[in-house]
C-alpha cells in the first residue's frame, strides 16, 4: 500500500482529517505526571489512548524530544511503537541536506524512528529531499507556505510572475514520479492553501496553523482538500492537547479532538459530496 | 566577547581559517575502534587532539548523531566538551520553525549542546530563525547558496533583477543588528561566494564543499574572506577525517589538516595584506 492509500484508508475509516500533534512540552503537561520515570511518554500513551479513533494522524515535532536529552531519541521511537500500524506518523523536522547527511536523515525518519511521513525545507532543492522519497509507502510534506508569520519573508517573493511557493509546489509536482510527495500550506492562509490545492489537486496536504495560531478551519477544509473532500490533514497541536492540566487531561483532549474532527466534517458536509467519502 | 570578535582571535591565534567537519559516519571509523564503549566519540577525540591547534573550529552534522539513537545525543555533548573553549563549534542543523518550536531547537543547540553558532534554513523567514539569534555570543549562520546541485533548484530563481540567494543575504543584513549572522556560502559557486563577500563585506561566512564535493579552495579563500583576509571558516569533512582507516587515522587526519591550513594562509598571503593579520 503506497502512503496515498494508507492516508486515504484512515481517514474513511476513522471519517476523520483531524492529526493530533504531539508537541509534548514537559513544562505543559500536567504535574502528577512528573512522578513517572518519562512523563513525555506517559502524556503521548494517554492522549494515543483517548484519541486513536478521532484522528488519521499523529505528528511530533522533534525539536520538542531532542531537548530532553538521551531520553528523547527513545520517547520519539516508543511513542511511535504505541500508535496503531494504521495511523499515519508524521516526523516534523523541516529537514533536508547534502545528500551525505539527507540520508542519515531520511534513515533516522524512516528506518529507526519509522515515522510514515516527514516533512522538508526546499531551499536546498531536489537532491537534499531526495532520500526522503526513495519509498513509495514513506511520504515527505515539502514546505510551500507556512503557518508562521516569517512566511511572508521569502515564501512570497514574486518570481517571474509568480510567488516563490508556487515554483515550490510546481518543483514538487515535477519530483512526485513515485507519488510520495506531499505539501505543506498553513491555515493561517486561505487564499494560497486554495491556490497551492488547485496546482497540485491529488496530493496530501498538511494544514498547520489551527489553534493557537488561529488558522482558519472552514477555509482549511474546503480549500485543503481534494475533490473528495479527503488528503488534507489538518494539524491541531497545543488546543487539543494542552486542554487541562489535570488527571482529566486526556479525556479533556478527547473532547476537543471530538470536537475538531466534527467541525471539520461539517465543512466536509457543507462543501463536498459525502457519498464519495464512503465509497 | 562577541562571535565575531571570539573568531577572530582564535583565528589569529592558530593562524587559521580551517574548520573540520566531524561528520563520524559510524561505518567509515576505523575497525579498531568498535572496540571502545563508543566509538564516534573515540573517534571524534582522537581528531581533535591532533587537530586542535590548526583549526579555528569544528564543526558536526547533526545527522551523522541523531542517527545513533540515544548515545548520538550525550556524543554531541562529549564531543562539545571536549573540544578547547576558546575553538568555535558549529551545530550543522540547518534548523528552523514557527517559533514555540524554534525556541526548543535554539536551546538544544546553545544550551543543552553549547554550540558556540548553528545553520538555519531560511525558507520559513525571520521568526523562524529568531530564537537563534538572541544571544550576541551565539552566531546563526543563514543557508545562502549551498553546496550541493539542488542550489540551482531555487536559490537562484530571478526576484525582481536578483537572484533569491541575494534576497536572503540582504534579509540577513537587515536581521543582524547583534552581529550574530552569518551566512554559508558554498565553495562549488566561487563567483556567488564573490557576489555575497561583496554584499556582506563583514559577515562571518562558512564555505563548505571543499574536497569531496570538489569546491575551489583558491576561490574560497580569495572570495569568502573579508578584507583582511579573515571571517571566511573553510570547511573541510571527508577529506581530512577519512584519509587513513588504520591505527594512524588521526595523525593522518593531522597531516591533512596540515595541508589544507598551509594551503589556505598560501592563498591568504596571496591576496591579502598579512601584516594586518597579526593587528
């Protein structure tokens, strides 16, 4: 099963666009769990517990396990082992390199850490992504437009009458011979996640930005999805898990997931047709 | 002291503008030294010991590390602490993100690490480097024109006149009111290392792509250094740390360190004043 498939079986099975991520920060979580010997991990099994069936995704963005020391490379690979096979694993590192290096990248992504997917910068170009597309069932999410507002910086540079990302998504596009590339466009920008989906109209695209970044969700939705209504993945972070900071903590992100996940159906509702969905 | 002064003066103190890549590719180590508990840091130590007096720093893909598992992260750590204080060490991460997770990359590398600088990855824009520059002892190096063929992907796209690379470096310029960028411009473009000495005439520049990737160390030199012949950080991995795979690796490695310093004060004396470099 290539990665578009298995992103595609999730979401009919879970009915869900919703990824979780677990951007674990053991200042944020809830203080009885200090007393385990890896409060980040013991946060990542209870949130896995309570939300495995509301979500197609789970992603961890690395910087937040690297700082933990030794303990972190282990986190990030047993949190990994306690998702559920048929969930798909995104590693969110924006790497990319020399291709000496890409490939001890690409290794840790895919082979030690086994995430299904991982995401990369472009600046460096073809051959610094290159190792992270070699596997048809592993996908790499290249960075076209970010949520963040350093965005605007380089990403939309007018270049020959068009905006920088667009020569992004259209390199992309020409990288895809194995159909494992996917893109990266922020909800904090609706009129270029609509752009980005009308250049690329088959590839999952990951949508972060929803949440404490204010992204906007309908906009995520009809514009991140393909004709189906299905291949956005659409990322909540730190307002699905940093919901309560008390021993109801996972319960109470199961709420906001439930939540999110049917919010984001009723734009599914609203803007695609629902028979499609369950074909 | 400043990054740029700390340079400076270790520069001038081992009359050199070499930095080695310690780039410990765990299946390119000589045999013998499986032997030991760990074997990258054996590695790494033996180097530097050899090595310490003709660099002015070192520098370590973090991809070579991550790799490991959990001891990669506690070997960059070691490696660290073992290399002299006053030699400068860059983290090669070509890191970057929105900021609350930029913030936790920029502590591993300054604080949990030490690294006296780090790469960053432009693309996502100036929050995204933000964390790493706050600290005027602590230099961000900006990815400019890299060294590999997937530069010419997008770094050279035509903005308005300019090619993006330029666009990036005039960013950066605008972006080091502490005096703590500086840019990476690879060795395989001389006439791009040319144009960005021009445009940041006192940026600290590191030039990668010397010996296995084939740059031109003659235009490294001329090109990347400012005008006094200084602030350009020659890098040099493969070539120098993999010379010998037998009991003699690191003298071996000395020799070629050797090399490449004399080789590089030669170009220096060529095209720039000495005296001012003993000032």
């Amino acid at each position: 099963m290539n990665f578009v498939q298995r992103l595609q079986t999730i979401q009919r099975r879970n009915n869900s666009l919703l990824c979780i991520g677990l951007d674990t920060d053991l200042a944020r979580i809830p203080k009885f769990l200090q007393k385990y010997s890896n409060p980040q991990y013991e946060f990542n099994r209870r949130i896995i517990d309570e939300t495995k069936d509301l979500v197609c995704a789970y992603k961890l963005n690395l910087a937040f396990y690297e700082t933990i020391g030794e303990d972190g490379w282990s986190t990030v690979h047993r949190t990994l082992d306690y998702i559920p096979k048929e969930i798909v694993t995104i590693g969110d590192g924006k790497r990319g390199d020399i291709s000496s290096s890409a490939e001890w990248q690409a290794r840790l992504f895919y082979e030690d850490w086994n995430f299904s997917a991982s995401t990369v910068s472009p600046y460096m170009g073809r051959d610094s992504i290159e190792p992270f597309i070699r596997r048809n069932d592993r996908c790499a999410f290249v960075l076209a437009v970010t949520s963040n507002k350093g965005s605007k910086d380089f990403q939309y540079l007018k270049v020959g009458g068009k905006l920088l990302y667009e020569h992004v998504v259209r390199k992309a596009i020409e990288w895809n011979a194995k159909k494992n590339i996917g893109l990266v466009a922020g909800a904090t920008h609706p009129k270029d996640l609509h752009r980005i989906r009308s250049l690329a109209p088959e590839m999952p695209i990951l949508v972060p930005g929803i949440g404490a970044q204010r992204g906007n969700l309908e906009a995520a939705v009809r514009y991140g999805c393909d004709k189906n209504g299905e291949l956005a993945i659409i990322n909540v972070g730190r307002s699905v898990i940093y919901t309560s900071t008390d021993e109801d903590f996972a319960e109470k992100a199961r709420e906001a997931a439930t939540d999110y996940r049917d919010q984001i159906n009723r734009h599914r509702e609203k803007y695609f047709e629902r028979e499609k969905l369950n074909a």
